[in-house]
C-alpha cells in the first residue's frame, strides 16, 4: 500500500516577499532550465506588481504564480489594498495568506485570514495559509495550542485537497537560519493532519498539502521532506535565486 504522502500533491512556493523588480523575472527562466523531469508544483509569490509579468514568464516552464495577500473584500474603498479577483484576473493561482509578518505588522487576525480564504476560493484560487508560533510560545510549550487555535480560526469549512495549502512556518525560524529538530517539524506536521482530519474528515484531510517553512535551504530541505505529513516547503530567502531555489525542488522531486 503506498502511503498517503505519495498520493498527496507535492508542492514548493517561493515567498519574495518585498524584494524584486521586473529585472528579477530572469529568475523564473533560470529555475524552468533546471527544472527535473517530473517536478512538484512550484509557486512563485513575487510582489504584487510583477504578478501579471511573473504569470508570462513561468507558463513556458509550468511555473505557476501567486500573491502574497489579497483584502476580504471584492472591491471599494480600500487604498492601495488589492482583491482575489484581480490576483486571479493576472493568470496567478495562489495566494499567501496569513502569513506572520502580515499578522504581526498589520494586525491580521484569525478571523481576517478566514474571510480573505473565502474571498480566494470565490476567485478560483489556492490559498498557503500560514500558521505557526512564537519563540516564548515554543518555550512555555505552547506550540500545538497555538497551531489548534489558529487552524481553527484561520481555516473556514469548505477545505479541499484542491482549494487550500497548510503551511507551518514557526515565527521564531523564519529568516533567522534556525530550523526546528526534525522530530519538531514531525510532531507539528502530525497534529496539523489529526486536526484537519477531525474538521474535515479522513478523505479530504489525508489530501491536503501540508508545506513547511522557515529557513529552509538546499542543505536541510531533503531532511525536512523525509517527514510522513511534509508535502513540501514555503521557502524566503532561498527563492529568490534559481541557484538556491533549484536543490530544494530537485530535493522535493526526489523524495
Ligand atoms: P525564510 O522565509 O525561508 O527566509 O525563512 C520563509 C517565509 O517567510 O515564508
């Protein structure tokens, strides 16, 4: 019997975050030349700007795109915010949502995450929503509480395998180099699943992709996709280089 995880979509996102100009697109063909034969689905989330112009340049390759965030809102009189509908009017197909520089720096709450879910389904996109916890959360042992609490209140009802991609970025790894234990990364991917499994139900649960993220790097992604409930990586920094980003899909390919 092959196990769920072979069943299960294998996907890497690249997060640029606020990083890049249109001289940056070069990335998307040096990374479609490298690509492996049979490879995961890959995602670059570029900032809002290049969305349109990342979607040309990665369709030769099977790249697809995403944002970083959308409103809960369709339309109206929010400044300088941007809707699903017009990410997906790019040609992108993903969107990031909640992650935890968007939770910490614009305050974005369980219940906010939800509603920009809802507003990426009804726009045909997949929504990464993002989860994890605080360093003094990890050492009060706290973890799984938070990761409950906020699958909970982030996830609406309606998840499928198609339509929502859970990534468990601990707050405390990202950008800093450091990266859980692996049985860390095993024991938070495992509760993630027993959750989505009691909310959702076995079918649909066993599914969805669970994504890991947070400092993850050519030297440790193979490590980190070894694990059962580890579907593939939300990679920072790592991604915006194809000569970074490139080994971490060839090491998801290959697990
Ligand atoms: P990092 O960022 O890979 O640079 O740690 C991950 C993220 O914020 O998604």
């Amino acid at each position: 019997m092959p196990s769920d995880k072979t069943k299960r979509a294998k996907i890497v996102a690249g997060n640029w975050k606020m990083n890049g100009t249109a001289a940056a697109l070069a990335e998307l063909s040096k990374l479609g030349a490298v690509l492996p034969l049979a490879p995961p689905r890959v995602v670059i989330c570029p900032p809002a700007p290049l969305l349109f112009r990342a979607t040309q340049a990665g369709s030769p390759f099977g790249i697809q795109i995403g944002a970083q965030d959308c409103h809960s809102e369709n339309a109206g009189a929010f400044t300088g915010d941007i809707s699903a509908e017009m990410i997906a009017d790019t040609g992108a197909t993903h969107v990031i949502l909640g992650h935890s520089e968007r939770r910490d720096a614009h305050h974005e709450t369980d219940m906010e995450v939800r509603c920009k879910v809802e507003r990426a389904w009804a726009a045909g996109l997949t929504a990464i929503v993002c989860i994890g916890e605080t360093a003094q959360e990890r050492e009060a042992a706290n973890t799984l509480d938070i990761i409950g609490g906020q699958l909970a209140g982030s996830l609406p009802d309606g998840v499928t395998a198609e339509n929502t991609v859970v990534a468990y970025e601990p707050i405390w790894a990202i950008g800093t180099g450091l990266v859980p234990s692996f049985d860390q990364i095993i024991e938070v991917h495992d509760f993630i699943r027993q959750r989505l499994t009691r909310r959702y139900g076995q079918a649909t649960a066993q599914m969805i992709p669970l994504l890991y993220g947070g400092s993850v790097k050519p030297d440790n992604a193979a490590m980190i996709f070894q694990a059962e409930n580890v579907d593939g990586a939300l990679v920072g920094g790592a991604s915006l280089k194809a000569v970074d980003f490139a080994p971490i899909i060839a090491a998801l390919a290959a697990s």
